[in-house]
C-alpha cells in the first residue's frame, strides 16, 4: 500500500510541479541574495580602494615633505660649515700673511666700511704668527669719511705694532676713497691693467627748475634759515650756494692731497694732474709714483714679505647672511611656495 502511494505521489503532476516551484524560488531568492551581497562586497571595495589611496597619497605627500625638509635643513648645514670662519685651523700652522679684502663701495651701511675693516686690522695685527698684512683692495671709492677712519686705524695699529708692515695690492680697481685708504700702507703693488687715482672729490645731483616751469607746478619750500634750502632740486642755485660748496669741496680735496702726500712722499713725481681727479693704469702709475710695484696679493706674500700662508682676516657677514645672499631672492621664493605646498599637503 505504501509503495502505491508514494507512486501515486511521485507521479502525480500537481504534487510534483509544486515542489520544483519552491526549488525555483529557493534558489532564485539565493541567487538574488548573493547577487545582493556582490553587489553591497563591490561598493564597499571600491569605497575601501579609495579610502587606501587618500591615505597612500597623504602618506606620499607626507614623506616628500619630510625629504624637502630634511634636504633644507642639510643644505643650512653645509652652509654653515662651509662659511664658518676656518681661520683658527690656518692659524695653527704657523706664521703667515694676514689678508683683509676692501670690495665695493666703501659707505657705512656697505660691506666696505670703517667699523668691519678696522675690526679685521686690529685681529690681524695682534695675531701673534702675523708677520705682514696685505689689504687687498678692488672698490671704486665711495665715503671720504669712512676711508678717512680706515687710514687713521691703519697708522695707529702700525705704531702699536711697529714690526708689522702693510702692504696695499690694487686688483681692478683703487679710486678715490679706495686709494685714501691705500696710501697708509708701506707699499702699494697693483696690476700692469689696474685702474688707479681719482684724488678728487665731488657731489653731484640735478637740477628740475626748469622742468617745473614748464609743466606748470609750484614748488613750495619753507625753510627757518636762509640756506637752510641748499642744494634743493627743485630752486635754483644761488652764486653763494655755489661758492660755499665749492668751498667745502676744496677743503676736502686738500684734506685728501695731504694724505696721499703724507702716504706717498718723495715717491711721487711733480705733475699736477696727480691731484686733478685724472686715473691711470697700473703701469703708468707706477711711473707717477702712485705705486711700488707690479704684483698680485700671492706675488706680495711670497716674494716680498717672504711667507706665502695666507690667512684671512676680512670679516665676513654671518652664515644666514650669506646663505641668503647665495640663494639668492627666487631661489628664496622658490623655497616658500614649496614649503607653503607641503604644509597644505598635510
């Protein structure tokens, strides 16, 4: 009887239908489940892949920052190890020819000027192995009065250290101020196509009255003083404004002519033109007595003085000074758009 009923069943089309029915609809609520399921697992991949790269990314930009960092930071190093005085290791060795540079412009807020001069010739001479100086000179000329403190330091150290000679070398260029200063050497050596004198003195400006005429403008000055107005650009000179300058002018050159007399001596020759603000060659100064000789800074330390270890006595702007000045205004600007990139980076 059982085995007629579970034929029956097993062959009866309703009860056999009804069940692959519900095996369809098991197994398509499966396949929508799992399709679901990939469905969900692929956004959130993409979502975790996105995540991962932001965060591989700011570490990238993390690490760049800190090798920018790190390569600036060895850079100031080297800066400040490559123009850290070395002078006290060369002073070691022994005797030697203390050198002090004069370059450019000589003017109070120059590189050129009394106060940081005068300071490497008093380190200089009381330097125990200094057995010369050698003020190496390259500048145009520039403050009467700058050049006029150097010379009188330089006269005061050689009194207080009598067995110290100076000697002056002329690279390109020794005018005016320059050779003022030059002349308070012992001697003075330059090269045969250096330039040298301008023993003069002279104050120049402009002159815009007329300018103003035409154009139509007032100039309203207002002085408590009758010269107080002197020299303006826009009023005309008067004939006692000029001779006062001139004046003043003359007192300076005869100011400057004694000092190279006083400097110079005998050794120079009766021409007239010497004091006429006129410049020469190195060669051709020599004939005028303006030097002693042809030679370079090594030439003087080698075959005049007698000892050819240089060591340099020129005071030197602090190592941040000279990085900047090294790196220059856009490499400057270069550094902080890259580091103003870094930190929004972060």
């Amino acid at each position: 009887m059982t085995n007629m009923k579970d034929t029956e069943n097993k062959d009866d089309p309703w009860t056999s239908d009804s069940a692959s029915a519900k095996n369809a609809a098991t197994q398509n609520e499966t396949s929508e489940k799992k399709k679901q399921e990939n469905d969900g697992n692929w956004e959130k991949d993409v979502i975790n892949r996105l995540a991962f790269a932001a965060i591989n990314e700011q570490r990238r930009s993390r690490r760049w920052n800190i090798f920018f960092k790190s390569l600036f930071f060895i850079y100031l190093i080297g800066i400040f190890y490559l123009y850290t005085p070395s002078d006290t290791k060369d002073l070691k060795s022994g005797p030697h020819t203390a050198l002090v540079d004069i370059s450019g412009p000589i003017a109070d807020d120059a590189a050129a000027n009394a106060n940081s001069i005068a300071g490497g010739l008093r380190d200089a001479f009381k330097h125990k192995n200094t057995k010369a100086i050698v003020l190496r000179i390259n500048s145009p000329g520039g403050s009467p009065v700058q050049a006029g403190y150097i010379n009188d330091e330089v006269y005061r150290l050689k009194e207080k250290y009598p067995d110290i000679p100076v000697y002056a070398v002329v690279t390109d260029m020794c005018a005016s101020a320059a050779y003022y200063i030059a002349v308070s050497a012992d001697k003075i050596y330059a090269n045969k196509a250096s330039i040298v004198g301008s023993i003069g003195v002279l104050m120049n400006g402009f002159g815009f009255e007329g300018t103003m005429e035409k154009l139509g403008v007032e100039r309203r000055l207002m002085t408590a003083g009758e010269n107080k107005g002197f020299l303006d650009p826009f009023s005309p000179v008067s004939d006692t404004n000029k001779k006062h300058m001139q004046s003043l002018l003359d007192n300076v050159h005869t100011q400057f002519i004694d000092v190279v007399k006083k400097g110079r001596g005998d050794k120079l020759v009766d021409n007239p033109d010497i004091f006429s603000g006129l410049f020469w060659s190195g060669d051709k100064s020599l004939e005028l007595g303006l030097i002693d000789g042809l030679g370079s800074a090594g030439f003087v330390a080698r075959e005049v003085i007698g000892e050819e270890n240089i060591v340099d006595f020129t005071p030197r702007p602090n190592y941040l000074d000279r990085f900047a000045e090294k790196l220059g205004i856009a490499g400057a600007k270069a550094m902080s758009v890259l580091f103003s990139s870094s930190a929004n980076l972060q």
